[in-house]
C-alpha cells in the first residue's frame, strides 16, 4: 500500500520536488524542531532523509515518526563519541491519521479509508501528550465538536502505543 495507486519514484532524481514533497518537509522540520534544543548541538546540522516505503499508514505521519527514530539515532552516535555532551532532545514525537470514514471515525487510515474519508487528519504530538501540530479537513463534510474529540482522543492513544514502541526500539528508559 502507498500514498498512490501506483508507487510513486523519488523527486530527487528527477532533480524537482513538487509542492507536497515541501509541505512535508516543511511539516517534519517544523516537528522535529519543536522537540530539539538547538543551542546543544552548537554548529552542528542534522540532516533527516525519509523515504516512506509502505505509506499504508499515512506518508506523513510515518515520516514523521520514522524521523524521530533517525534523529534520536543520530544523536545517540554524537553522544557516543562525545561530540554532542547533552542530549538535546527534549521529547519523543509520533504522529497518526485519523479520519471519518462511512461515519465511522477510524486510526491510521489506508490508501483506500483516506481516498473514501468525510474527515482527515493528522496529528503529531509529544510523547508527553501534547499537540505539535494538528491538520484537519473536511472532504465535502462537516464535523462537529463530539467527533473531533472523538479523532483527538483515538489519535492519542495511537499515538500513546507508537511512543511506546519507539521507547523500546531505542532502548530508552523513562
């Protein structure tokens, strides 16, 4: 499953990236800063390269994810060879779809649950529980305050079960 019907080749081959590849990585940059303290890695530049392989999850929200993931393993290594003293990651990040879909309000839609959804969203929040961004539209429909409390509150616990597996994918101790 992806984004597309059809998988879909990287833009930076072709040498052109397109306006959603840049909302994107706008969207991760603006994530992954929220949760850094950037004056800790002094010059230093993180660079974060996502491809989304299986994107049955929502690209975004995936990428997002994955990039938390990349970047605590980054600095894990700047740590390890004492080129980083702190870490300056002040907290996980994950992210997920949610949406309405046949009004039914449902987690980490599909190519084909997001093709047919009333409702979409994304979140990404901290693993602390709070919001870093949330993104939201109505398809040709409307909701209301019950349903979007509804969407909030499954978007954190999916994202709860994500931060989780993060915890022990990176071997990290709370």
């Amino acid at each position: 499953p992806g984004s597309t019907p059809i998988r879909a080749p990287r833009e930076s081959v072709k040498g052109k990236l397109t306006g959603r590849t840049h909302e994107i990585q706008r969207l991760i940059g603006r994530s992954l800063r929220s949760i850094i303290n950037l004056a800790l890695l002094k010059e230093r530049t993180i660079w974060i390269d996502c491809d989304v392989i299986q994107a049955d999850g929502g690209t975004r929200t995936a990428a997002i994810t994955g990039s938390y993931v990349a970047l605590m393993d980054a600095v894990q290594w700047l740590m390890s060879k004492n080129l980083v003293k702190e870490n300056p990651v002040l907290h996980s990040i994950a992210a997920v779809s949610v949406g309405i879909v046949n009004d039914d309000v449902l987690l980490d839609l599909c190519y084909a649950e997001d093709a047919a959804a009333q409702v979409d969203m994304n979140i990404v929040m901290t693993g602390n529980n709070k919001f870093i961004e949330i993104q939201g539209t109505g398809e040709e429909y409307t909701f209301n305050d019950e349903q979007l409390a509804e969407m909030l509150n499954m978007a954190k616990k999916g994202i709860r079960e994500i931060t989780e597996i993060q915890r022990k994918t990176l071997e990290i101790n709370d």
